[in-house]
C-alpha cells in the first residue's frame, strides 16, 4: 500500500550550506568544526589588573571591569577592597552583530550611590588581530589606564583581546552578548552548551531462597511470610511462602535498577501478613551495593546467609535487637545486560552494562547543529512573544546540550559534536526546546522547559563518510492536532573505520547474550525500563545546570507505550502496508489463473514445466529473483535520512477526541460521561478483534477435528482419502503428480465454476469447538 507523500510544508529539504568556511585543510579547526558553518567572534579576556588607585576612605576601592562594544556590555564580577583583583573572565560579541567601531574595556569602583570611573583601555575593531586554532591562545598584555581625556592614569590591566570562531575553546565558558539580557551566575549556566553522561546502570538481582528461625508473635497460627526489597524509590515483594512454618521458602527473583554511584542500600524486611490490610515485621536488613557481587556470565555466585534485625520500642525509645533470625540469598548486580532505558525501537546504545564486554567500536557519528528557521513563540514577554531555543542530543551514554540562543526565531548554534558508534542499527535523537529557566532555576517559578520538536536519525540508513545536509520538520503532536513548530538544520556524517567489523556486526544477536541465555519477562522489561527512565531523569536533573526531568522524557519517550487510538490506527495500516505484497502477489496469480493475458500465462506454464523437471533449480532461481529486484530498487533508493512522517503516523488525520484520550493522564481526569464514551468505542473495537481471533481458533479447531473423530463421517472418509493418496503418491512419480495438479491450478476459465472447491466445501463443514462456547 503506497503512501501518499506529505505536505511540502511538513516534507525534508535537502540543503546546501557553507560548511567549514569553505575550507578544505587538514587543520584542526576544519577537521573538528567542518560540520557546521563559521561564525566570527570578538573575544576579550579580562586577566587582573594591578597598582589600582583607592577610591574611598580606607584607601582601597571595590573594582569590577565593564566590557563595552555599541549597544552591548558585559561586566565581570567586584571585589571588595582590592586594589590588585584577579577575574579571568571572557566575553564573546558575535561579529554579526558588531556596528561599533572602537571596544572600550572601562574599569569602574562599585559604590553605593553612583560606580566611580576608574581607567579605561581603547581598542580600534577594525585593529584587532585574529587566532584560528591550532595556534596558541593569545598571551594577555599590560595596558596603561587611560581618563576620559586619553591621559594616562594610575593602574594597568592585563588584557587579551582577538577575532575567533566557535571552534576557540574560550568559547563554552565565555559570556556571549547574545545574552545580554541574562543576569545572574544561574541563568548564565543554563544557556551555556553542556556535555552529560548518563549514570551507569546495572540490574539488581536479588535472589530470595528461604528464611530461617522466624520469630512470629502469636505462635499459635501458622505463619504468611513474605519478603519485602526496598532500592530508592523501588519496592517489590515475594509471594507469601507455600510452607507456612518458621522456615519458608520462596526461591524467587527480584530485578532492581541500580546506578552508579551507589548512594541507597538494599533494605529487605520479612513480613507476616496476620490480616488482610496488616502485617507484622519479623526482621529486616540492610545491604550497602558496594559490596554486592558483580558477575558477567550466566554462572551463579554464592549465597550467603544474612542475619536479621528487629527494632523494638522500649519506654518510648527505638532499640535494636539481634535474635537467631536469618534469610538465605543470592544477590549479584549483573554485568552481561544491557540496561534498557529507551524505548526498543529507538535504543542508542546495546552495549552490556560492564565494560569489560564492550568489542571495539566500528566508527565515530558527527553531527553539525546549524541553525532552526521559522519557530513558532514559545512564551510572552513585555508584551510580545519569544522563544530561548537550545537543542539536546543523546546517543548511547552521551548527552549533548547547545546554548541557548534568546529571543530568536531563527537562532544559529553552529556547535559540532561526535559520538564513537558500535552498533550501526542504532539512533540518534535530536530534541528542540525552549528555556524557561533564564533567571536562574529557583525563579523561573516551577515553570518547564517546553518541547519544540524531534528528530530521529537511524545510523543504518546512512551511507558512511558522506556529508548528510537537510533540514528537518519539527513536528508537535497537541491535543488539537498535530503542529509544525519551525524546521532544523542538521549535517550528518557517519564514518566507518572497519567495513569488515561493521558487516560482521549484523550476524551478531542485537543484545548482549545474557538476554538471551537468562531472558527477562516482558512485565519485567517494562518496569524495570520506567524505573531506569526515572533514575536516569533523576540523576540528570541534579547536574549543574541541570538537563531537567521533562527533557529527558521527551528524548527518552516515556509514555509511548500507552494506548493510543490513533498509534494503533497507524500500526494497523503499517500492517496492511507490509500484507500489501503479499497481497498483490495474490491478485497478479489470479490473474494468471483466469488467462487475463494468455502470453504471461503460456509462459508461466513453461517456466513451471521447467521448474518441475529440473526442481535443483527452484532455489537458485528465487534468489536470482531476489538478487535481481534489489539491483533494480537500487536506482530509487533513499537519497535521505527517515524523518517524522504525519502520515504514516495518521496525526493529521486524527479525531480531537483520540487526541484527547492519548493525552489524558493515567488514571484518567476526564468527566465520567466521556470515560464511558470511550470505554464504549474499546468495547466496539475490542468485539470486533474478538471476532477476529474466533475466527483464526475456529480454523485451528476444524484442522484438529480432521483425525479427532469428532464427525466420525468426515474423519472416515479424509482417512481413507489419505490412504488412497498415499497409495497413488507411490505408484506416481512425483513429477507427474506435480504438473498434475499446477495445470489443475491453472486451468482455462472455461473449466472452472464460480462455486467453492469440494476441499474447502469439507473443510468447511468441519467441526469447530464454537457449540461449547457460552
């Protein structure tokens, strides 16, 4: 089933920018900034300043220095009573935005009522000389102070001032007269570019065998023990033991998500369930992850017995005591998993948990963040709307995150990052957002960062070594439908550094084996799947600045697992789409079959006779076939990397009100009258796969009923049937039985009636277990 292409306004454009300067040298700057389009920067290094004159009447004076270029001035921080401060602080102006002609570094004493003019250091712009790396940054120099007059005063300043790109390493940290309006420490940390790692996770399994020596309180009942594991915010618990006596068993497995650093032990407590909603602590004990186990294979490790504890209140006062108590257990964290975090379809990273099971990598992903055209205002200030665009990008372990660009709808970030790749059927994703954290985290009034759009690059689809230059839709999915918020502009270039390696890694199981030898269970893989989105959301969110929990969510795509009406509608026609061939396969044999056009069919019957004669040539000849159709779609293959398709995701399409089911909450909040609605259309939905499912075991049940004598007659006459076969297959050369029956399948319309055959009309008529059905 062809789908039909998408608007223009939400399609992929390929594009043609000015990468690397136009530069094709074998310098560092080319070869670590090629990716992305250059852009120009003054730079002023502010070091110290020295012999500075008093200003008040203890002598001393409370200096800061004030970066000024046009419109835009930067200031460094004051000291109190210094008169030989150190700051070692950069300031970046963009040369795009540079309309003065001289650079004044002014240096001013903080005061009260108005800050007093101290010196000041002259630059012409047009004088200042340039630094492309690799060259050495550029030693600072002593300038005089000058009054207003250009007199020379009292005091120096040690000063560095050239012209750059985004590839000088002053870069990251400088303060940038993009963000002018930004003030405070904390909000200049969160709209400088970051590089995060994700915590290193290990599965926790904590295997309960049996305890020993219980002390119930009443003595004259038999026992319902349980074991509780608490890691963090993780809680899980063993059935109630079969063997009600003071020594139960379980033998039973608890998987825990654990990260590195291990900061929460494990805390076992078994319990006595002595009423329904009520039960009694007979022991518990703490277990610190530092000195758990870790195995990398399948073998098991050694149990040990762990002693239990009570706390006993005694005169208002908690007191420990020790007692005879023990519980039996295997605890290891498991090193040959690969902790999932992400969703199946889009992981980034299979590797197992411990390192020493990596293989070598198979080549290194670049991506070159260009710039975003045409997004939409995010948020209203003074009036107007605005958007604080940055962009994350996650693959495997590594987190990127760009500045952030204020108050543009078409900002430029021109920032190039790389990521050593080792499977090539992995994902990059690439998120757009807007920050609402400019004053800094605790002022932004509990107020998140909102999503602008995805993209997700599938490394397999991407030719090695070649420059990929498009720009992507940014695509939102709201309740009242989907919306186009801007485009990104992203080069891509996939490098391989062994051909052979990354052929031989498609032979090999997409997972790490233990999920293979030691397979976890589907309820498993999906809570210990949240609890990793959570720890991982977590632990990121606590990072200076931080990458905050709605981010990493979105990257991570939490909450696509629940049920959607209009995923589903979209699975169902990916369904149909891929039946579509096989289908097709169908109508052309039918085709065939009623002598549509008689040539085809005369030469399907000599290619049959062929086959039927010669069968050591049926294999070869289906993979020519094959070898032959791949050649052919060889010359409409994709010349671009997938791109989020409404389409095929049937969001334009799609009715508010599944729109508005898919982004409900669970449990619901919707009024009870549209939860019935809803549970209404499931129920019509649910009846009709129902039905479905009926049908395919009525089928089963009628193949079964064939030798079950269930219909002694239909039984009778298909064993005799099968003996007649079997006799005239004897007697038959095989050949013969074989163009028999294809010259049966593929006779002229003249010998055929539009009734059903006399074997499906039998099978038909076979009994089904549908009479038993209530």
């Amino acid at each position: 089933m062809m789908q039909r292409p998408p608007p223009e306004d939400f399609s992929l454009k390929e594009t043609n920018p000015h990468l690397g300067g136009g530069k094709v040298t074998g310098d560092k700057l080319t070869s670590t900034y090629d990716l992305v389009e250059q852009m120009q920067y003054l730079y002023v290094r502010v070091v110290k300043a020295k012999d500075l004159p008093a200003k008040d009447i203890t002598g001393s004076c409370d200096p800061y220095v004030e970066v000024k270029l046009g419109n835009y001035k930067g200031t460094t921080r004051h000291f109190e009573k210094k008169t030989n401060p150190e700051w070692n602080q950069v300031f970046a102006f963009s040369k795009d935005r540079i309309q003065a002609s001289v650079l004044e570094v002014i240096v001013k004493d903080k005061d009260f009522v108005k800050d007093d003019f101290m010196g000041r250091v002259y630059f012409d712009v047009n004088e200042i000389p340039k630094r492309v790396p690799p060259d050495s940054p550029l030693a600072p120099q002593w300038y005089r102070l000058e009054d207003r007059k250009g007199d020379k005063v009292k005091g120096e300043l040690m000063l560095a001032v050239w012209m750059g790109t985004q590839a000088d390493e002053a870069f990251p940290e400088a303060w940038h007269s993009d963000a002018a309006t930004v003030s405070g420490m904390d909000g200049l940390a969160n709209i400088r570019s970051k590089v995060y790692l994700s915590p290193k996770l290990w599965y926790l399994r904590v295997n309960v065998i049996e305890a020993q020596d219980l002390q119930p309180t009443n003595k004259g009942r038999y026992p319902d023990v349980f074991v509780k594991a608490m890691l963090g915010l993780q809680a899980l618990r063993t059935r109630i033991s079969a063997s009600r006596t003071i020594n139960p068993m379980w033998n039973e497995d608890l998987m825990f998500v654990a990260a590195e650093p291990f900061e929460e032990p494990l805390i076992l407590t078994v319990e006595d369930r002595i009423a329904p909603n009520k039960d009694e602590v007979l022991g518990r004990c703490v277990i610190p992850l530092q000195y758990v186990e870790k195995r990398l294979d399948h073998k098991p490790v050694n149990t040990r017995w762990f002693n239990l504890e009570k706390h006993v209140i005694v005169e208002g006062e908690k007191k420990e005591i020790k007692f005879a108590s023990r519980l039996h257990m295997r605890i290891c964290l498991e090193g040959g998993y690969h902790v999932l975090d992400e969703s199946t379809h889009y992981s980034s990273d299979l590797r197992p948990t411990a390192k020493q099971l990596w293989k070598s990598n198979i080549g290194v992903l670049e991506l070159g963040i260009l710039n975003a055209q045409g997004l939409m205002p995010m948020k209203t200030k003074d009036g107007r709307g605005t958007t604080d665009a940055y962009c994350v990008a996650k693959y495997g372990q590594k987190w990127v995150r760009t500045r952030t660009i204020i108050d543009s709808f078409t900002p430029k970030w021109n920032e190039q990052y790389t990521w050593e790749v080792f499977d090539p059927c992995t994902v990059i994703t690439i998120g757009v957002f807007d920050n609402c954290h400019l004053q800094g985290g605790d002022k932004s009034g509990g107020s998140k960062d909102s999503r602008i759009g995805k993209v997700r690059i599938r490394l397999s689809t991407l030719e090695t070594d070649r420059v990929y230059t498009h720009s992507y839709p940014l695509l939102v999915l709201y309740p009242n439908g989907v919306k186009k918020m801007g485009e990104i502009h992203l080069a891509v270039r996939f490098t391989c550094s062994s051909l052979l390696n990354m052929m031989h890694m498609y032979s090999q199981p997409l997972l790490p084996k233990m999920h293979y030898l030691h397979p976890l269970t589907v309820s498993q893989l999906d809570n210990l799947r949240h609890q990793a989105t959570q720890i991982v959301s977590m632990r990121l969110s606590r990072a200076e600045p931080p990458l905050r929990k709605e981010v990493v969510e979105f990257m991570l795509d939490v909450g696509s697992h629940m049920w959607s009406m209009r995923r589903s509608k979209a699975n169902f026609f990916r369904i149909m789409g891929v039946l579509s061939g096989l289908i097709a396969v169908g109508k052309w044999f039918d085709q065939i079959c009623n002598w549509k056009n008689p040539i085809t069919t005369v030469l399907i019957h000599i290619l049959f006779i062929i086959l039927v004669l010669y069968p050591e040539l049926i294999l070869p000849t289906i993979f020519l076939y094959l070898f032959l159709i791949g050649v052919w779609y060889y010359r409409w293959r994709s010349r671009h990397p997938p791109y989020m398709d409404t389409r095929l995701s049937h969001a334009d399409s799609a009715h508010p009100d599944e729109l508005d089911e898919e982004f409900d909450t669970f449990p619901t909040t919707r009024p009870s009258d549209i939860v019935r609605m809803r549970y209404d259309r499931l129920r019509n939905i649910a009846g009709r796969i129902q039905t479905v499912v009926g049908d395919l075991a009525t089928q089963g049940e009628r193949l079964q009923s064939l030798l079950s004598w269930r219909d002694p007659r239909a039984t009778a006459l298909f064993v005799i049937f099968c003996l007649i076969a079997a006799i005239v297959l004897y007697v038959t050369p095989f050949q013969v039985v074989a163009l028999l029956t294809g010259f049966y399948v593929l006779r002229h319309p003249r010998f055929r009636h539009r009734l059903p055959s006399v074997p499906l009309n039998f099978f038909r008529r076979l009994p089904a277990r549908t009479d038993c059905m209530l």
